[in-house]
C-alpha cells in the first residue's frame, strides 16, 4: 500500500511540475505559430491571394498556422483573433480594412503575441510594440496593369474601332477609400502614358465582394461607352460580365483567365508571401516587426500575372518590362505631377496628405518633392486621395 501511495505522490508531483512548466500562448516560448484572420474565404479574389501566400510562407518555413474564413469587420474579429491566442498562436494576421480596431483590441490585451494587419493605418501612431500595418507599392502593379490597358486601347483605335477622343476605360470600385483612389489613378495613369487621349469612368459597389453589383457596375460602364474594364473589387462578376460583352478586361489579384479566354488582359497582385516570412523570421529570431512594412516590386511584393496574348495588344510584354525597369531604377514615378492635374492645377511641394489619420482626415504631411507624390513611404498604406482630372465618378459609396 505504501508503495502504491509513493508512486501516485510521485505521479501528482511530475503532474504539478509539468503544469508549472507548461506556457501560455502569448509567454514567448519561442515557437512560432500564425493565425490567419480573412474577411471572406477561398471565393474572393482577394481573400484566395492571402490564403495561398498564408500557406506557402507557413510551408516554406515550416511553421504551424491556422486559418479563419469569413470573419466579419465588428467584435468578431476581437474573438477571433482571442481564439487564435487561445490556441498557441504567436503571431495573428488579419487581411481586411475593417479588422483593424478589433486587432489593436486583442494586441492591448495580449501585449506578448505579436498582431499584423495588411492596410491598415493606425500601427504608427498606436505605438503597440505588438502591432504592426503592412501593404506594398501596389500602385505601380496597376500602373504597369494601365499600361497593357492603353496599349490595348491604341491597337483597337489602330483598328478603326472607334477615335482616339472615344478612348474610355471603366472601373469598378468597392468604396471611395485611399486604397482605392490611389490604385484606380495609377491604372488610368499608366494608361495615360501611352493612350494620351484616354479618360476613365468609375462606379462604386459599396463592398469589397459582391458579384450581382460588381456585374452590373460592368454591365453600366459598357453600356456608357467604356471599351475596356478594370476593377479594385473581389468577385468575378467584373470579369465574366466582360467576357459575355466582349470587351477587353484588366482583372485583379489573379488571373480570371481560365473563365475569360477571350477578354483577359493582365492582372496586377501583391504576394504577401514575402511579409509573411518576414514577421515568421522576425518572431523566431526575437527580432522587433516594422510597425509600417512597405513590399514593393523588388521584394517580389508587387507581381502581374502572365499577359493573355489573345487579348493583349502586340508587344505589351516588352512594354511591360521595359516601364518595370523604369519603376525599379527610379527613372519613372507614378505620380509625377507633371503628368496629372487637379481641377486644372497641378501640385506644388506644398502640398499635405492625411498620413497620420484621424476623423476629420486633416492633412498633415508634405508629401510632394523631387516632382512626385510620395505614396505609401510616410506609412504603408496609401493616402492618395485626389480626384485627377480625366477621371470621372459616376457615384460615391463609402
């Protein structure tokens, strides 16, 4: 009996040393493990993007994840990224505008995990040592996208399909927002530098995904004379509306070409593959995440999809390559003020963006000097936020 009793005291005391050893998820044991939080699933454009570099980055450095689809942007996004603590997660990351609040909620709460979130404009002035924002220089992504699209607009005047002053492009847009503003700019910009004659028409959705006005907002750009579509929305309803009308399509975050032989052009993404290893590396290695991370087209932030050739124009590949170069070497900006105007003016070095964000959107940094408008270099995410003229808006949705 007594030795019976020995060993079930010995039992209870391995027991009691094992739970004094045992660590909380957010006690930085070292061990790295993501949790993902995506506003929609698989379905979105937007969401697969993140999904597929969520994987290859967790893969690539072998290191345990967990996903979470379609989390909505309110409380349960707190929740979400709580459970994800809950689990052993050391790092959390969420894709969407509106998680960020509920975020910065759960990295005041677990002051030791580490909390990212991708457009997000808050990391710089929160100070949180655990939260942090990030994007990429996807401006000159869908620069380069407007480029493929003035070059398809000047084969098609070429073919006498319609004048050089007929030259319209549509686009799809989810909300008025920076992120937006500054992406439907450069892609007209990018057009600009090749179809000098091109103007733009854009609609607005009021979501990031919804497939039935995504479609419709199409379908009124064509109807309205616009002979090429492009869109910062997330479904295919964009594209396949395009396909059935025939008209030349510009898609985002991925190829829409299997769906659309016929009218797919190019499509411009970020791949956060590359942010991802970052914060992966820089958790394992103790080392402190940038609150602002910019990726840009040298980092492999910013890619284009392959070009259709059935649908591109004749030498958009060379084009392409050629501005890249121009891009990366500093020879080109993408808002070179000599280029656009507002309300007939242009910018002088004078000028203040809303960097430092708040409710009123106050502008507060100069952002303008060597003869361009310094996007996402005071904070990640775009603050562009002008209406350049040659851009036309059919209706606003915020």
């Amino acid at each position: 009996m007594k030795k019976l009793i020995s060993i079930a005291l010995v039992l209870v005391l391995c027991l009691a040393v094992f739970a004094g050893c045992a660590k909380t998820p957010d006690s930085g044991d070292g061990k790295v493990k993501v949790g993902f939080i995506f506003l929609h699933d698989e379905n979105s454009t937007y969401d697969l993007n993140f999904l597929n570099a969520a994987k290859a980055a967790c893969d690539n450095k072998k290191v345990e994840y967990i996903l979470k689809t379609n989390v909505p942007e309110g409380q349960e996004c707190y929740q979400a990224a709580a459970d994800l603590v809950d689990e052993g997660c050391t790092i959390v990351f969420a894709d969407s505008f509106g998680h960020e609040d509920f975020l910065i909620q759960a990295a005041k709460e677990f002051p030791k995990v580490q909390f990212c979130h991708a457009t997000g404009t808050k990391a710089h002035t929160e100070n949180l040592a655990n939260f942090h924002n990030a994007f990429a220089s996807i401006y000159e992504g869908r620069y380069l996208a407007g480029v493929a699209a003035g070059l398809k607009l000047n084969e098609m005047i070429d073919a006498g399909k319609f004048a050089a002053e007929d030259a319209k492009m549509g686009y799809v847009g989810a909300f008025t927002y920076a992120e937006v503003i500054s992406g439907y700019t450069a892609f007209y910009l990018g057009a600009k530098s090749v179809c000098p004659t091109v103007t733009m028409d854009v609609t607005f959705t009021g979501a990031w995904y919804d497939e039935t006005a995504e479609k419709e907002g199409a379908q009124k750009l064509i109807k309205n004379g616009c002979k090429l579509i492009s869109q910062h929305a997330d479904s295919m309803g964009a594209p396949t509306a395009c396909e059935l009308a025939g008209v030349p399509n510009i898609s985002y975050n991925g190829a829409t070409i299997a769906a659309c032989p016929n009218t797919f052009i190019v499509s411009s993404r970020i791949d956060w593959t590359p942010y991802f290893e970052y914060i992966i590396d820089c958790v394992a290695s103790d080392k402190a995440i940038d609150a602002d991370w910019s990726g840009t087209i040298s980092t492999g932030s910013v890619v284009l999809t392959d070009i259709n050739e059935k649908a591109a124009a004749a030498g958009t590949a060379e084009k392409i390559a050629q501005v890249k170069a121009d891009l990366e070497s500093g020879k080109i900006h993408v808002f070179d003020i000599s280029t656009f105007t507002v309300e007939g003016k242009a910018l002088d070095e004078n000028f203040m963006a809303d960097v430092d964000t708040d409710a009123d959107y106050t502008p507060d940094t100069k952002v303008v000097s060597d003869g361009y408008f310094h996007e996402s270099e005071y904070r990640s995410a775009p603050y562009f936020q002008l209406q350049v003229d040659g851009i036309n808006l059919l209706d606003t949705k915020f």
